[in-house]
C-alpha cells in the first residue's frame, strides 16, 4: 500500500492532483458506475474500504445537501466508521482552533474529513499543520482533509463530477471541450474550480456569461488563459446567442444571494434575467446541448426553468448522481483501496522541480576595471565608502510609485533608521528608476537577501567596501514567499488573514504572469501587494 501515490493525499484545490492522476481518476469513476449499474459485485468489492474502524468525518460549517449526502452514502459504501460534527453545538463556537478541533477528531482515529467552510484555504492548513499533530501523538494513518467548498474559493470534488459529466456526454475523449460557464461566475467556487480543473482537456474554450456585477474574478480569466484556454465573455445569455459558434455545454450557477452585499441586491431582478434561459432562447440552440447545473436551483427564481427537465437538454441529474460515483471512488484512491496500479505522474514532482530555482544571482565581478564606484550610480549623492546601494528599484514605473515602493523595501529590509536616502533617476530611454543608499556597516544575511529578493525582485545590491563594489547581487522573482512575519493575504477570508486568529503564517506562490498567489485561498497579489502595510514595524 505504501508506494501507492493516492493514499493519505488530501484534495484542498483541484490541481492537488496532477492532470494524468485526474484522467486515472475518471477512469475508475466509469469502471465503478458500469459496475454499479450492473450490479457487479465484484467489481464494486475491488473499490470498498471494507473496513468498519476506517474513519471518515464530515465537517460541514455552511448549509449542503448533494455534497453532503453524497459522501455521506459514498463513505456508507464503504462500509466504513462515518461520523458528522454538529457544528452548531460544537467547542468552535467557544472559540477554539480549526487546528485544535480537527487534530481532536483525528486523534479518535478518523483518516479522512471532508470540510466544507467559509474558510479560505482551510483544507490546506489542516493538512499542513495535521502533520505535526499525527508524529506528536504517533499516529500511523496520514490524515486526509477533502475541500468540499471553502468560501468563493474552489469546489475540487465538484469539479471532478462535473468534469465526469461533461466527459461521458464526450464518450470520455479529453481532446476538447467547448463550455458556457452562466450565471454567478463571481462568487461560484464551482466556476473558479473549472480554470485549473478544465486543464484535464486538451483544447478549451470557454465563454463566460454574466453582468459586470458577477463577473468572473480577472485572476481567473487570466488564469484561464495562462492554461491555454480561449475564452470569451459576454454580459447575457440573449447577447451570448447573438455570437458565431455557441457552446453544447451549458454550465449553470445561481446567483448566491447569501454572498452578495446590499448594492447588488437591490439589482437582483435585473441580474437574474440576465442569466435565466427562457423558452424563446431555445430553437437557437446547437443541437446536442447539454445544461448542467451544480444545483441547487431556486424553487421561484431558476436559471435552468423547470419546463426543460424533461428536455434532453437536461444533464443536471445525472450530473448530482455523478456526484456520489465520483466521491465513492476518491475515499476509495485516498484510502488507499485502489491506486496501487497508476505510474503516471504525481504532483509534487512539479512541486520540487519549483523549490529549486535559484532567485539571487551573486554577479561575477573579477574582470571588471578596479573601482566600480559608487559615484558612478548616483546623482549628486555623496559617494558611499562602505554601505549598500540598492538599484533599478521598480524600473519603467512612475516616480510616485517608486517613492512609495522605496519606503516599503526600507521598511521591510529594517534600514529605514539608518542614514542615506532614496533617488529616482531617468534611464537614456526615458524610464524612471529607484535607487536606495544606505552608508554604514551592513551585514546582510542569506535571509535578508531573500527578503530584498522577495520585495524587489529586478534589482541589483552592491555591497561597498573602502570605496569599491566588493559584491554584486541580482535578484529575481523568487518562486515563493514565506517564512517572514509581516506578509500578509489581503483577503480577508482566507485562513491566513490575521483576523482569522488562526496564527498562520502566510505564503506565496509566483504565478506564470508575474504574481504572487496565496498558497491557501489563491488570491493574486503583485509583489507589492504582500506585505502587512509599513513592512515589518
Ligand atoms: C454549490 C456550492 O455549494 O458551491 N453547490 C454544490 O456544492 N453542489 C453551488 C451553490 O451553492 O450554488
């Protein structure tokens, strides 16, 4: 069971798992629902915990039903220890930990949770933080944490039911896939799942529809493009029909009002109709639609009316069916009960290949003429004998912003006491610079150099000694941030946040455009963005 990859491994975001794991995934997901079609027993005993001590564990603190129940009835195929917390009666209303409650439930030998939170980024620090917990109290199973939705964050398991579906309605071909993602696309996590989820398939377009109020978050949309996705996005179904080449896959959301502020409220009616299919729409249609639908749908308000139920348009039950197919095979691979057969590619190996890259480059000075004097940078600054020049601060940006920027890096690099000061200059192609002095003794660390790295990457330091640039580094966008004490996510939902009162610590993880995401909850940042205003003071 060991060198089976799947096993213990929680699914805190859809791209936990890597895109050959998902294509095995659906595989077994089709082998288990052929199997549980015709009553195969055999088959569907390959896939059964079959353990009565196995412990599974839901933890829902928002309102469900299908992911729920679904995994409720998957963990009871299992024939497995399946336990709920009512949270509403439980110590986290006396203002304990997540940590602490969660590392409680494991320790009554529950392997595996299935957390659904208005936390951001929750799944990922339990399994984070479980570690510690487990070799403390010699626990053998790795605990797993199944994000079952957090916030507007992501929906990973949704995502696999959802990816099924559109993949049988395909007769599982990933080659393409050409989708129209309708309705809330702002607060729906089951839409914010499908920019990495859709990866699954090898050519993508997407067109996204909705008013500017429930727009998909831009980070998404650029997201989606990074993956290679076309994208097209358009206010209203009415003028999404008007385009060339219309989707055969409709995805519907609701508008989740429980989400939303006073401002859009009092617009809802206007909203709605926007995003709410009406028998007219219908002879434009290509033929072999399908509509799916996370559900649920509003009784009065649907987005999907329900005269189209008995419509072959209607993919939306099979779709919650799927659901529970989907969640009986993933408790199985976490467990460890199938999996042991896959030799694709695992997702750490991403991972690490990431962590190695080298962000501060020592710049070789020997054959340089002796002096490389200070002066040379400066504009009618006094020369530095020993101190630290810091240059091509935020180049190509305005002389506000450098100011701004140059007092951030002051701050988080602790030499705002010192003497010195900051200059922008002008490059011959007529672009602002920021250049930062600091005469005196400085001993920088390999930890302050990650610092300088990670708050102004582009730059160079040069290290004077006697007059002479003795050292010279370049620094670079570092792959991730972290370890330091004053980063900060600005969302203020996610676990990280200090008004969580979690004491997590934050993190950082550079994206293919130049940003940083919050490794919990996702939200991009510039690297500007990362720091708890003022830097470490
Ligand atoms: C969705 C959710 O909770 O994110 N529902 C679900 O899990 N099937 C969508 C929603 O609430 O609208």
């Amino acid at each position: 069971m060991s060198d089976n990859v799947f096993t213990g491994r929680s699914l805190t975001v859809i791209e936990d798992f890597s895109i050959e794991e998902r294509r095995y995934f659906f595989k077994k997901v089709y082998e288990l629902k052929n199997a549980i079609l015709s009553d195969d027993r055999k088959t569907m005993d390959e896939f059964r915990i079959n353990d009565p001590d196995f412990g599974i564990y839901e933890v829902f603190l928002e309102d469900s039903t299908r992911t729920k129940e679904s995994f409720r009835n998957a963990a009871k195929f299992h024939h497995a220890k399946v336990s709920e917390l009512i949270c509403s009666s439980s110590s986290i209303n006396k203002g304990e930990s997540y940590a602490d409650t969660f590392n409680m439930l494991s320790g009554y030998d529950n392997a595996i949770f299935i957390v659904r939170s208005k936390v951001e980024g929750l799944c990922r620090y339990l399994d984070e933080q479980s570690r510690a917990y487990q070799q403390r109290n010699n626990l053998k199973l790795k605990r797993a944490f199944i994000n079952a939705g957090d916030g507007k964050h992501e929906h990973p398991t949704q995502e696999l039911l959802d990816e099924f579906t559109f993949l049988e309605d395909n007769n599982m071909d990933f080659s393409s896939l050409h989708v129209a993602l309708v309705g809330d696309l702002y607060h729906g996590r089951t839409v914010h799942s499908k920019a990495d989820g859709l990866k699954v398939f090898d050519n993508v377009k997407v067109d996204l529809i909705a008013p500017a109020e429930l727009a998909m978050p831009d980070s998404y949309v650029e997201k989606m493009k990074e993956n290679g996705f076309e994208v097209r996005i358009f206010p209203s179904i009415e003028e999404y029909l008007k385009a060339d080449d219309i989707a055969d896959k409709w995805y519907f959301t609701r508008p989740q009002l429980e989400r939303m502020g006073e401002r859009i409220l009092q617009k809802q009616d206007e909203l709605r109709k926007s995003i709410t299919f009406r028998r007219e729409f219908m002879p434009l249609l290509k033929e072999g639609t399908k509509f799916y639908h996370p559900l649920p749908r509003h009784k009065e308000h649907p987005t999907i009316p329900t005269f189209l139920d008995n419509t072959p348009l209607n993919a939306w039950e099979r779709q919650a069916i799927n659901g529970m197919y989907c969640r009986m095979v993933l408790l199985s691979l976490i467990a460890g009960k199938i999996g042991s057969d896959y030799t694709g590619k695992v997702k750490t190996d991403e991972e690490s290949a990431l962590r190695q890259e080298e962000y501060i480059v020592s710049v070789d000075l020997s054959d340089r003429p002796a002096g490389g004097k200070v002066k040379n940078y400066s504009e009618g600054v006094h020369p530095i004998d020993n101190g630290i020049v810091i240059d091509h601060i935020c180049k190509g940006d305005s002389p506000s912003e450098i100011r701004e920027h140059m007092r951030l890096i002051s701050s988080v690099l602790g030499v705002d006491e010192g003497r010195g000061g900051e200059w922008i200059s002008r490059g011959a192609d007529g672009s602002f610079k920021g250049i930062i002095f600091r005469p005196g003794e400085y001993n920088l660390s390999r930890k302050d150099l990650k610092r300088l790295a990670a708050v102004a990457p582009h730059c160079t330091l040069n290290i004077i000694k006697d007059g002479k640039v003795i050292e010279k580094f370049r620094t670079h966008m570092p792959p991730r941030i972290y370890n330091f004490d004053d980063l900060c996510c600005a969302n203020e939902a996610c676990i990280s946040h200090p008004s969580q009162g979690e004491g997590v610590s934050s993190m950082f993880i550079r994206t293919q455009d130049g940003h940083y995401a919050c490794a919990y909850c996702g939200r991009f940042h510039t690297y500007k963005e990362i720091w708890k205003r003022g830097g470490r003071n």
